[in-house]
C-alpha cells in the first residue's frame, strides 16, 4: 500500500511554524545595468550573500530567477533551489549560475514562488529583488490581492533595485497587497540593508483566539448544546466524546448534539476553524462537521464523511444553505471503485482511529473551504494531494461556530455507529 500508517495529528500550522521562504531574483537584461562601474546582478549576488550569512539555521529558503534563459520568453521561470534549510555551497552556485538575458515576468514568478511553498496550507514569503517593472502583460496588484486571499500566512517582501517612478508603483503593491514590506535600493550598500531588513521581519506565530482542549468535567457556559441527548456525550479524558446511530446532520430537524460556541466572538476577517478529532469512522454514513450555524436554513459547514452508496466514499464537503437554498464543493479522497482514488480506504479509516487528523473549516473574504490536515498521509503513485476542497462563495453566513459528530441518510442495512473523540476546538485569525 502506499499510504504510511504512521500518522499523528497535525495542529493549524501557522501555530507552530515559521514560514518558509523563497528568493526570486531579477534575471532580466536590465541586470547587466551598471552602478558604481558594477554590473547589478554581481552588486545582487553579493548582497545576498551578506543576507545568508545571517540567515537562520531552522529556516527554510529556495532560490527562482526569470529571464535568465531565454529572450523574449515570458514563461522564463525556473526554481534552481527548492525551499529547504540553507545548503550555503549550493545556494551560491545556484545564484552564480544565473545570466541575466531575458523578460521581466514577475508577477507569474511571485504566484510560483507562492505555490512552491505551499502558500494556501502553511505561511510562506517570498523576497522579491527586481530592477524594474512587469514585462509580460501582468498585473502585480491583482495578483498579490488573490494571493492574500487565498494564503494562509502569505507575505511579498519587495525591493526595487534603481527603478523609476512607474515600476515603483507596481512593486510596492505587491507587497502592500500582501502585508508586505516594500523598500528601494539605489546602489550596493542599500540593497544590502533592504536585503537584511526584510530577512529578519519574521511575523510572531498567530495565536488561536478561541481555543479549548476539553480538559474539565463538563462543557461549561461558553457551550450551547442544540437538542441534547446527554446520553450520547460525555466530557472524560480531555475529550469530548460522543456517540450516534441515530440518522441526523446539521440542518435536519432531528439533528441532535450539535455543539455551538457562544463564548467569545469569531474574529474580524479571515480566519480558520480547526478541530483535532480521533474517530471510529465508516464509510456507511459516518459524519464530522464544523462551521458557523444560524439555523436549521442557515448555515456554512466543511463535513469529512462517508459517502454509503453502493461504493465505499469517504469525502470532504463544504456546505451552505442560505434560506434554504444550498449550494456545496466536495472532493472523494478514498473510493473502493473500480478505479480506487488516492488514497487506501481501509488504511484511512484505521488512521482516523488509531491517530486522527485535524478538520479545518477556512475562511477568506467571503470563500469558505474544507481541509483535512494529517501527516504521513501518501497518495498512490500518480495523483494528486486532495485534502481540501474548491472554494464557496457565500454573500451571507451568520451565525456561531458548531461541531457535529454523528451519523446520516440511510444506509444499506443497519446503520452503524460513529463514534469521535474530539480533542481540541480552535479559531485562529489568519
């Protein structure tokens, strides 16, 4: 099998680790410039070597350059360094080996720069260092804009090195689009200092606003439970357990225990809504769920669940009904079809058992996603990485934070049990 059984819960990301970076140098022919009698490409390379020389040990950091190839080509992007911790001789070579020649495409180097670093599941940067302005019918702006939307923590720190007045313009809402840190850099000594300032901006860990690991003997004031059944829950362990074969979901009327937060707010903004479960999961109706709820007609909800047709599914969803109109985007991730997905069915659901995973329910502006974030999870040869879903806009969601558990629809025979231990409920801003 290809998927490794060796799996532990993964916590939000932006919690627990720094971003990773990536270095996008101006490979274009205005790099042969000279300042000071010295071409700009040799002035860059120097100054960036003064900036690894610094550069922190557990920090993770690639090397791209455009229009070093070829000219006229506005598809001249390569990745000579894949983000990893600093190998300083091999860096350098990397950098030594760029010639500028071509284009200036650094609007589409920023958005892979972006995606090298995963940038919509785990903070990342990207240092761009550029002599002038998009070449290849781009637009920064925009793009940085969707960027930020997208990222979970994505920042363009941007220098331009001697540009005019109209490149200025473009760069530096590249980075302020993107929280970023936009300094000019009229000679050696300054792109230096520019090089080293955005180096050490390195963003404090976001902190989870709610935050609650069940560790107490009951839920508490900060909890509303919607159509208890306390026969079927219990706080024991640090965990809140519960327990369900009765057929129900968010939005049915018998929908029963369904936890909504009424503690403190959701925060202003982007944020993203976790919870780290364990679960006795089926492919024949099993459920989890969190989001915001408002009623049985309103509300957002990101499920993993098991899809209990004459195929075994399990899929990830996110839902919402807005008057009771309902729209949705979902992924199959396992399937026992005739043509299995990329994941192993049965390795999946001993996983979420014996390990778990974190179930994550993202907002950006008014889009709305579900993730499922674990690690050792390994595809089958050949495909992709479907642990989230496309993103769905919604132009009204009221309502609280939820978690459900249970199990729903019918099912060909008895229905199971679905039993989840829920570990810990967060809402980070991001």
């Amino acid at each position: 099998m290809a998927f490794l059984l060796a799996i532990t819960v993964v916590m939000p990301v932006a919690a627990q680790e720094m971003p990773r970076t990536m270095l996008v140098l101006d490979g274009s022919g205005s790099m042969w410039g000279q300042i000071d009698g010295k071409a700009k490409i040799e002035i860059a390379r120097t100054a960036i070597g003064g900036m690894l020389d610094d550069w922190q040990g557990d920090r993770e950091i690639g090397l791209m350059a455009y229009g070093h190839r070829e000219q006229g080509d506005c598809a001249d992007i390569e990745t000579l360094q894949a983000p990893a911790s600093l190998d300083r001789e091999a860096f350098d070579g990397f950098l030594g080996s760029i010639t500028p020649l071509g284009r200036t495409p650094l609007t589409q180097a920023t958005r892979e720069a972006a995606e090298a670093l995963s940038y919509t599941d785990a903070p990342a940067t990207v240092i761009l260092v550029s002599d002038g302005r998009e070449t290849c019918n781009a637009d920064p702006c925009e793009v940085a804009a969707t960027l930020e939307r997208a990222g979970t923590d994505f920042t363009a720190h941007v220098i331009g090195f001697d540009v005019d007045d109209a490149a200025q313009a473009e760069l530096s809402c590249l980075a302020e689009a993107t929280g970023g840190i936009y300094l000019t850099a009229a000679n050696a000594a300054e792109l230096a200092g520019a090089l080293t300032e955005v180096a050490e901006v390195a963003p404090e860990p976001e902190a989870a606003l709610i935050d609650d690991d069940f560790d107490r003997d009951a839920l508490g004031e900060s909890w509303q439970v919607i159509n208890p059944d306390p026969n079927s829950y219990i706080l024991e362990d640090s965990t809140l357990l519960t327990l369900t074969a009765a057929s129900t979901q968010i939005g049915k009327e018998n929908q029963t225990n369904v936890f909504r937060w009424v503690g403190q707010p959701l925060p202003e903004g982007d944020w993203d809504m976790a919870v780290d479960f364990t679960s006795k999961f089926t492919t024949r109706r099993s459920i989890i769920e969190i989001g915001l709820y408002d009623d049985l007609e309103n509300f957002v909800s990101a499920s993993l669940y098991g899809d209990g047709t004459s195929n075994d599914r399990i899929m990830l969803q996110v839902k919402s009904s807005v008057a009771g109109d309902v729209a949705r985007a979902n992924v199959t991730f396992a399937d026992d079809a005739c043509c299995p997905r990329d994941y192993d069915i049965d390795a999946v659901m001993a996983a979420l058992e014996e390990q778990g995973g974190t179930l994550i329910f993202r907002k950006r502006g008014r889009d709305y996603s579900a993730a499922l974030m674990t690690e050792g999870w390994t595809p089958r040869e050949g495909q992709a990485n479907p642990l989230e879903t496309e993103r769905l806009s919604v132009l009204r969601a009221d309502g609280g934070p939820v978690l459900f558990s249970g199990t729903w629809g019918r099912d060909y025979g008895d229905l199971p049990q679905t039993t989840t231990a829920f570990d810990r409920f967060s809402v980070t801003p991001r």
